[in-house]
C-alpha cells in the first residue's frame, strides 16, 4: 500500500578481501613456503593475510607510513635472503632469486589486505598472488604443487565473483531442512570416507603430510647403490634424516654395503662369485659386553642396518632375526611399514676385534680384493708404488697412500672428468672431485702396493644432537675405504680431506626443519607413551570424538533454531484462531514463491521481493487481512479466506 | 503512493469521507506547485493531521517557504514567517504590549506566532532564548504575556528549516527541543524531469498564485478529532513500544527515543493510516513513518558519529531487529 517497493541501497564497498581471493593468497604463500622454507618470513605473513580476515582493524591510509612499511619489508626480504651482489645480473636465471621475487609479492599482497579496499584492490590482489604462485612453480620437483595448483587454480576461479556488479543484497533465501541435512549427512559421510581412506593408505597419507614440509625426500635405498664415478654429486642433497644413534660419542663410519669389483668407474659385486651362507641370528647376535648404541631408522622403505665396521653384534629392539650376507656384509632388518625400526649395535670390547661384518679373507676373496684392473693408468700404479717406497708394513703404506690423497687433492661436489679412466684421471691430474673418487683412488692404489682393499657405502656420522646422540641424514651418504691389513684384519681407511664432511658444502639444517624434527620426535614419544599407538588409532580417536562433537553441536543447533522459532512466533505476534490459520498459509504460500522470510519485514515487503508471487492479488489479500487483523473487529473472515483462495491456484512461478 | 481504498460509506460518515476527500485534493494542489516531492507532502499533512510540527531540514533553494505557504493557502488559513536572526527577541515572535499615547492604555499586538501555518526560517541563527520561547508556543498552543493567557489560533502548525550546510554564527537546536518536532523532512533536490516541470510551470506567473482554499480550518480541526478516532491495535502499539526500547538499549546511542517520541509515531501513523483512507494503523504505516519520526530524536555518542553512524542508520537497524506483528 505504502511501501509496497522497498527502496534498496547500494552496499558500501567490503573491508576485506573475499573469502576465495583470501584462500587463493594463502595458498600462494604456503606453496612459495613449500618451494622455499629459507624464506622463514611467509608463515608469518600468511598468519596476517589470515588475520586480515577476522579483524576489522586496517592501516590509516597513510602514503608515508605505507610506504616506509613496504620499502623496510622488501629490504629486509632482500637482506635475509643472502642475495649475492655478483650474480646481481644473472639473478633471473637462479631458482632462489626467483623465490625472493615471490617473498616481495608476498610482502605486499599482505600490505594489501591490511589497506582499506580501494577500487581496483581486488583486481591487484588477485594478480599479486597469481605472481607469488608463479615464483613458487619454479621448482618442479616439488610433488605437492600438484595438489596446491589446482586448489589454487579454484580459489581464483571463485574469486571471479567479487567482479560481479554490486547490488542491493538479496535476502538469503530459506534453504529447506531436508537439503540443509542431506548436505549435512554428506558431508559426515565424508569425513567416515576420509577416516577410512586414512586406515587403508595410512602410509600416502603420511608422505602428503609430510612432504609440503619436507623438501627433497631422500632417493630410496641410496646406501645400497654401488658407487658410480663419473657424476657430480647433487649440489642440495636431502638433509631428510635417516638415523639417530645413541651411545655415539664421537664420529663414525656407519657401513650399509661394500664393493670389491671395479669396471670402467663402476663398482660392483662379483656375482658369479657371491656365496651365501645361511648365517643368521646365532653370528650377529653375539652376546657380546661392549659398549652398545641404539640406532633408531627414522625413515621408511630402507631394509639396510648401517652399523661401524667394529660391531660385534646386531640385536634388533623389535626382536626379529635380521638377514645378512656375509659374503657383501650387508645386513637387511626388518620389512618396510615400520616407521621407526630400532637396533642395537653392541660395539666389540677392543679396537681389534673383527666382527661378523670384517669376514674371513680366503683366498678367493683376497684375490678379488688385490684386482687392479687393467683400464688403470699403469702410471697410478707406479704413483702407489712412489709413495710407498721404503715402507714396508701394510699399515704403514695404508696410511701413506690415504695421506697423500687427503693432502694433495682439493674436495669437490662437482666433477669435470677428463678422459680415459675415471680413477686415473682423478689421480694423475689431481681433479678435484668427490668421496667415491677418493675411495675409489685409495682401494686401487691400495691393491697396487698388495694391500688387498674394498670400497664401502654408507653414512659418516658426525652431527651431533645432544648427550652421545648423533643424527645421519640422507646429505651424510658417504663412500670410503676398508683394507685388509694382515695380522689385524679389516680396518677402514678415508682418503677424503676432512673426512668428507660435507659442512662447507652444505648449508646448516634450517631452524624451521629442526622444528619439525622435534614435532616428529614429540610425537613420537607421545604415542609411545601412549603404549605405542599408531598414528591411525589416534586419528581415528579424534574422529571418534570429533563426529561426537559435532552431533553434539548439530542437536544443540537444532534444539535452538526451535526456540528461537518458538521465539519468532511469539514477538511476532501472530493472530489467534482462524485467522492465525490463514495467516500460516498465506506464510507458505510467500516461501514457496521464494519470498526471503524475515520476521522483521512486513509481508508486504517479502511479497515485493518475490518475483513469482501473483502481485494484484497479493495486495488485495493483504488488504482484507489487514482490515481483519488491525482493523475494528467484525469477525467476518470471509473476504480473507476469499482472498487467499483466489490468491492460491496462480501462485506458480511465470 | 495510494493503494485502493478500502473504506465503504458505513464505516465512516460522509462528512468525514468528503474532508478527507478535500485533504487528498490539497495533496494534489500541493504537488502542482512544489514538483516531485509527493513524500515530503504527505509527510507535512500528516503532520498537519495529526497535530505536530515539522523540521523542515534541507539546502536552501528546494521550495521549503513556498511549500509552508502554499499550505497555508490550501486550508485557508493566516501564514506567517519569521527569518530567524540572532538578534531576534522571544517578544519579537510572541507579540508585546505598546503604550497607545491617544488613550493611555498599553495595547497588545500580536506577534508572528498568532498564525495557523508560522514558518520559522532558519531556526538555528537565532539565539537560544528565542527558540526556546517558540518551542515553548509550539508545545502549549498558547501565549502567556504579562500574566494574560492568549490562545494560539487552531490548527496551529509551526514549519521550522534548519540548513544543514551551514554552521558559523548558528545555534543548533538542542536534543530536548529537537524531540518537540513530530517529524523531520528532508526535501531534496528534485528529480530531472520534475525540475524541468518547475521551470516551465513557472513561465508567466508562480503556480502559487493560482492556489485557492480547498478545505477550511475548522474542517481540519474536525479531521485531526477524527485522526485520534483510528484504531491502533493493541500489537501495533507493542511494536511502536519495541522499537522505541531498541533504540534505548543501543550501546552507539547517548539518548535513546523518549515516550514523547512513541507517542509521537503513534500518532502519525494514524494520521497517515487516515490520508491513506483507512481507519486502522497496520504496521506498514509504523515502518514508514519510523525514519522520518524517530531518527532525529536520536543522539549518537561521539564515536558512533565520527564512525560514520547516521540516525538513519539506527532507526532502520531497528526496523531490521524488531519483528513485526502479523
């Protein structure tokens, strides 16, 4: 009658970002973060783009505040990202110059969201996290961009919506109970899916949560693999940890595997000649009385036990029997699924001892281990020969020949070969190279002055992780050498300078790794305290109380909406009788057409925004209900039920 | 503006059907003259009806004089105006008594007050002694001067502008004087084609001049008895009565709305139920009125308004929290 059309007014322009535009910056930033963890800065910066959401809090629109924020952030991003001033004009073409690109993106996306929303923020926004997940995609090794780029693919896609012409808001309109609990059981229904799928490929879960946060996962079985000269070793080797020993005071070799045959720069087994001998628990478990270390595997799928050549015995904490050959002395644990497999390695009494791993030398192994083959330079031959001359203990031309590669050739992980023989040419023109050419060089050299001499892989164990406890990981794969000094037996021998460790070489573990890696142990010992639940028992506990909480939450929901409808019907005052009867049809009938049920509008105002009502007689119902309801009382309700008999047959949609 | 009448000749007597008749006329003489403001009209006679006063608050140049004395031609009544300056006295408006020399006696004469439509011009630029004796003749109906009590003609209707650009050397009225005013009126530019209107209507003479009496004052007298005759059912009144209370325990508020604020929304949705030809108040009259009615009344604590908050705004939060009767 009066104000059949309500005036509707523009909304003013939101103070936040939308939520898609939110989700897509903070993928942006998580998958740089994943790409890049020594960009220590992004998790704070997604925290406040996060934070920008639930705040309404924004900076003063201040151009000399904004910008001294933003050049003192881009400085400090430049500056904690050890920007090398030489390579300033190649510094396009280097990965980790293009991740601090992305950090200045970053940056600024989140001075964006702390800024009260200009005309085109959105558009900007949107561009700037596009730019930030493009710096991330440079490194295309990292497995989670696959899950990451389509989320974020979506999450700009949605975002589009922010583009659409502001309107007056439309009221939201009533979504029926059924699909509200239809939509609810689906979404239970795959929370029990994801529980489910967690139980069945516990293991993929593990790895996707994992590896957004751990770079590089370590190649399995590396220890295992047979040395091969000729490669530079990988410049960012994975610092994933593989073992934590304890009772390990000072260094060690930890041994995996050895090699005795050496072929065109590979070496390998012989395996025509390889003897297995159904050695097993009675020869590794010697109840030997030296001291012990526990060595805790902290990876999976790696059968391989690494333990110093000096062990006297293997005894797995589990109790199972592990296999070995004594033949390649490599020692296999346990199956693969374990995620910590633990054993104990009792250490022999005396530097002397020769445990199971040193072997007999007979002499079909002795011969092996004195093969010169014939592709060496006969001039490295006669090097070995030059260095040795006058000594003549094997101990004492050993230790010569491991001198003079430690002192005269220069530690490198990248290899230039030249020609011809890789072991020749790594000795005769002192070419700086890596662990293996050093172990290699020595074996060959070691078996031409008669010292029979093998090459062996595994780790050198030497960071140092509190009280006798050390940490190996996969960067700490190391090769070196074990010669056979008659009347003492096997000793190891490392030509390599420093030992080969790598320090210089590789940058220190990053804080936020170390972090993990406490999380990991934390959890670890949490759910050994808690009588060695896996990790699925407790996921599944959570779920247990989580779908607990949440019907919980649903019935007290539920429980709720009825008083508050109880509520609703009360203040809003609905007529008694007959009349209240027709006023809940007349109630349906606006639902049905898709009017927004709002207490606090009038119907008239409901009907106006329902495009599908049957607008004429509409108003002549509400005319007579009006006279029935405010008006001086007649009791005559004939011209209502009238009205909405009329009103009724023509109320489908146009 | 007007949906069918419901009304049918046993419900009402004739007489009273043919006033109300001439009262929708003087809405049509009305809007000839002041172009594309039927709202603000309607507002002014329902003000008019139900026996209030306006604040007339707009820019100057929008028609707010030539609105005051057009309706005061239309029901045939004495217009005055007062331009409000700050030297003006409370005796300048009331009236005073002169000595009259030729047979030595005082003599009163009447001020500008003695008026059925007085238009008070730019309210704000007089001195508060002065606006409060006007608001005083606006709340009384009457004049007391040295101890003689002299009654205001009826209808009396008090047409107060306020420029609302303007604030050196003016006196803005204070809260309590403000709630005297049943409503306030913005009247705004007019739209594109109403402009043009105006200027061609205006070509040889002022349409105001081609106005003529359509209804008496007695007549509106009888009609605003008639006003107080609407019925107002018991959940309207409830519902005027819980948005007043929203208003008082909004925490951006200094003062809430007083009773004479819901009394005042009371009484013009009757009024406004009337012109619109009925004789109950449905709560659709009670959301019209409330903005126009209630948001001036309101004060804003400090933060709120430097936060951007308008009166408007509350009162149609309001609106959006109360449910309405059925």
């Amino acid at each position: 009658m009066t104000s059949d059309a309500a005036i509707p007014t523009l909304p003013s322009p939101p103070q936040r970002l939308s939520r898609p535009a939110a989700l897509a910056a903070l993928i942006a930033v998580g998958a740089l973060f994943s790409t890049s963890p020594a960009l220590i800065g992004l998790p704070l910066l997604a925290a406040l783009i996060l934070a920008s959401q639930l705040v309404r809090w924004r900076l003063p629109n201040l151009p000399l505040l904004i910008w001294t924020l933003r050049l003192g952030l881009f400085l400090w991003a430049l500056l904690s990202s050890g920007f090398e001033g030489r390579s300033l004009f190649r510094w396009y073409l280097k990965s980790e110059y293009t991740n601090l690109l992305g950090m200045i993106g970053a940056i600024e996306l989140t001075l964006r969201c702390w800024q009260p929303m200009k005309k085109n923020a959105r558009g900007d926004v949107m561009l700037l996290s596009g730019l930030v997940f493009v710096a991330a995609c440079n490194t295309f090794d990292a497995i989670y961009m696959r899950w990451l780029a389509p989320a974020f693919v979506i999450a700009i896609l949605m975002s589009f919506r922010d583009f659409r012409p502001r309107v007056a808001p439309v009221e939201r309109r009533w979504r029926p109970r059924v699909v509200r609990s239809v939509f609810l059981a689906a979404m239970l229904g795959m929370g029990v899916c994801l529980i489910f799928a967690v139980q069945y490929f516990g293991n993929l879960v593990d790895k996707i949560r994992i590896e957004p946060i751990l770079r590089n996962p370590a190649p399995s079985q590396v220890g295992m693999s047979a040395p091969n000269l000729g490669s530079s070793a990988n410049p960012r080797p994975s610092p994933v940890r593989i073992l934590r020993v304890e009772g390990l005071a000072g260094e060690a070799h930890l041994r995996g595997a050895s090699f005795d045959i050496y072929d065109q720069g590979r070496w390998g087994l012989a395996i025509e000649r390889r003897r297995f001998e159904p050695a097993g628990a009675v020869a590794l478990n010697s109840a030997g009385r030296g001291a012990r270390m526990l060595i805790t595997r902290l990876v999976e799928e790696r059968t391989l036990i690494f333990a110093p050549l000096e062990v006297a015995g293997i005894n797995p904490v589990a109790g199972d029997i592990p296999t070995w050959d004594p033949q390649s002395r490599i020692v296999r644990g346990a199956n693969r699924g374990v995620t910590q497999y633990q054993y104990e390695a009792i250490l022999a009494t005396s530097k002397e001892h020769q445990g199971p791993l040193c072997g007999p030398l007979d002499a079909s192994v002795r011969r092996q281990c004195l093969d010169v083959p014939t592709e060496i330079d006969p001039r490295v031959v006669e090097l070995a020969r030059q260095i040795t001359k006058g000594l003549n203990s094997p101990r004492d031309k050993a230790l010569a020949l491991e001198q003079f590669l430690q002192a005269n050739i220069r530690y490198s992980l990248e290899v230039r070969p030249g020609n011809g023989d890789r072991v020749s040419d790594f000795v005769l023109n002192r070419r700086p190279a890596h662990c293996q050419y050093f172990a290699s060089a020595l074996v060959i050299m070691l078996r031409a002055v008669g010292v029979p001499a093998r090459i062996v892989t595994g780790y050198y164990a030497h960071e140092s992780a509190g009280d006798k406890t050390v940490i190996v990981r996969q960067r700490d794969a190391h090769a070196w050498t074990e010669a056979w000094i008659d009347g003492t037996g096997w000793v190891s021998l490392d030509a390599t300078p420093g030992s080969g460790r790598p320090d210089r070489a590789y940058e220190s573990v990053s804080s936020a790794r170390k972090f993990w890696e406490w999380l990991t142990d934390t959890w670890a010992k949490v759910a050994d305290w808690l009588g060695g639940l896996g990790v699925r028992d407790v996921l599944l506990a959570l779920a247990g109380v989580a779908a607990v909480a949440i019907a919980g939450q649903w019935l007290r929901l539920m429980l709720k909406r009825r008083r508050r409808e109880k509520q609703r019907k009360r203040d809003s005052a609905y007529p008694e009788g007959e009349l209240g009867a027709l006023a809940e049809r007349f109630e349906r009938l606006l639902r049905e057409a898709g009017a927004p049920l709002d207490p606090a509008l009038t119907w008239r105002e409901q009907a106006a925004r329902s495009n599908t009502i049957d607008a004429p007689r509409a108003r002549a119902f509400l005319l007579a209900y009006d006279q029935a309801r405010f008006g001086p009382a007649d009791g005559d309700l004939s011209p209502v039920r009238q009205a909405l008999s009329q009103l009724q047959p023509t109320s489908t949609p146009k | 503006m007007r949906g069918p009448s419901v009304l049918d000749a046993n419900s009402i007597p004739s007489a009273a059907v043919s006033a109300f008749a001439r009262m929708e006329e003087v809405g049509v003489k009305l809007a000839g003259v002041i172009r594309g403001k039927t709202e603000g009209i309607r507002l002014l006679l329902t003000a008019l009806l139900a026996g209030g006063h306006v604040l007339l608050e707009d820019v100057p140049g929008t028609g707010k004089t030539t609105l005051a004395k057009s309706l005061a031609r239309c029901i045939d009544g004495i217009f005055r105006r007062v331009q409000f300056t700050p030297d003006l006295l409370p005796a300048d408006i009331t009236g005073s008594s002169f000595y009259n020399p030729r047979d030595g006696h005082f003599e009163f004469r009447e001020g500008p007050v003695f008026a059925n439509i007085l238009l008070a011009d730019e309210i704000n630029r007089t001195s508060p002694r002065t606006q409060s004796a006007l608001l005083e003749v606006m709340s009384e109906n009457q004049v007391t001067i040295e101890g003689k009590r002299r009654d205001l003609p009826q209808p009396f209707l008090v047409i107060a502008t306020q420029n609302p650009v303007e604030f050196h050397g003016t006196y803005p009225l204070p809260e309590a004087q403000l709630d005297r005013f049943s409503v306030r009126i913005a009247l705004g530019y007019p739209d594109h084609a109403s402009e043009v209107e105006v200027l061609f209507d205006q070509r040889d003479h002022h349409p105001f001049e081609a106005l003529a009496p359509v209804i008496t004052c007695p007549d509106v007298l009888a009609l605003q008895a008639r006003v107080r005759m609407v019925k107002v059912d018991r959940a309207v009144a409830e519902y005027i009565v819980k948005l007043v209370e929203t208003t008082r325990s909004d925490t951006r508020l200094r003062l809430g709305i007083s009773p004479r604020g819901s009394l005042a929304l009371y009484r013009l949705s009757q009024a406004w139920a009337c012109l619109d030809g009925r004789e109950f108040v449905t709560p659709d009259d009670v959301r019209t009125l409330a903005v126009p009615v209630l948001a001036h009344r309101l004060v804003l604590d400090t933060k709120a308004r430097y936060g951007g908050v308008r009166n408007e705004n509350v009162v149609e939060e309001a609106l959006k929290a109360v449910p309405v009767p059925r």
